[in-house]
C-alpha cells in the first residue's frame, strides 16, 4: 500500500521500523541511527548489499533468517552488551562500547558522516573496515 501511495500520489515518505526485511522492501534511501545519531546513510540496495558502519553490519548479522536450517547454523550476534543510557552516552563515538573494532581515539573523537561511494559513514575507521 505504501509503495502505491507513493507511486500514484508522488510522494517522499519517512518509514521508522526495526524489521529488515520491511524496510528493505519499502525504502529507497535508509538512514541507520543508534542513540540518535546517524551511523550510516545509503541507498536501500546498497545498504544491504554491502553495510560499511559496524553497528549496520551488528543489524544485519543479527536479522533472522527465514530458514530453520540455516538459522540455527549461524553464529552468534557479533553485536553484545547493554545500549548506554541516551543521558548519559558514551563520549566520542556513541557505539563504542560495543564496537569490535573500537580503538582509544574513538572515546574522544565524534565520527562525522564521510562520503564512501554513494554511502556516508559515520565511522572513523570506516576505510580500514
Ligand atoms: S568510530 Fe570507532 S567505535 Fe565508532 S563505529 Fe567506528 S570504529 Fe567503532
């Protein structure tokens, strides 16, 4: 219905969900946040085809797959810990307490959003990763 609506109505919409697979299907552009701040901007196929920014890989990785076979042989979520309070976030870079590939210059520096092809990135070591 939405994808009608837009067609025939030529609209821009706003989606906000949490389930992969829905906004795969609905969306031309997603924007990927964590404590509100934006981790990754990219166009939907792009996004999915290849995630740059460590919590987008961490969603994922952690999305079920529709196969029971195939469900029970992956390996665990990669993305552990508790998500810090939003009053008192982490310093620097917001995910870092539960980014795998945090270093000591991610508590003090803000990533901003950096083009990578038609993607931006918030992410210091997105070109390393
Ligand atoms: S800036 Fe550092 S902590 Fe944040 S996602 Fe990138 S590597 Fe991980």
């Amino acid at each position: 219905m939405l994808l009608e609506l837009r067609r025939l109505l030529d609209l821009s919409l706003v989606f906000i969900g949490h389930d992969l697979a829905v906004i795969r299907q609905v969306s031309q552009r997603v924007m990927v946040m964590y404590l509100g701040r934006v981790m990754e901007i990219a166009p939907a196929a792009e996004l999915f085809a290849r995630p740059r920014h460590p919590y987008t890989r961490a969603l994922m990785a952690a999305a079920p797959v529709p196969d029971p076979k195939l469900e029970r042989a992956r390996a665990a979520p990669a993305l552990g810990g508790e998500i810090p309070s939003p009053l008192a976030p982490p310093s620097g870079c917001v995910f870092r307490s539960r980014c795998a590939y945090a270093i000591d210059r991610c508590a003090a520096d803000i990533p901003r959003l950096e083009a990578a092809g038609s993607a931006q990135v918030a992410c210091l070591r997105a070109a390393e990763i």
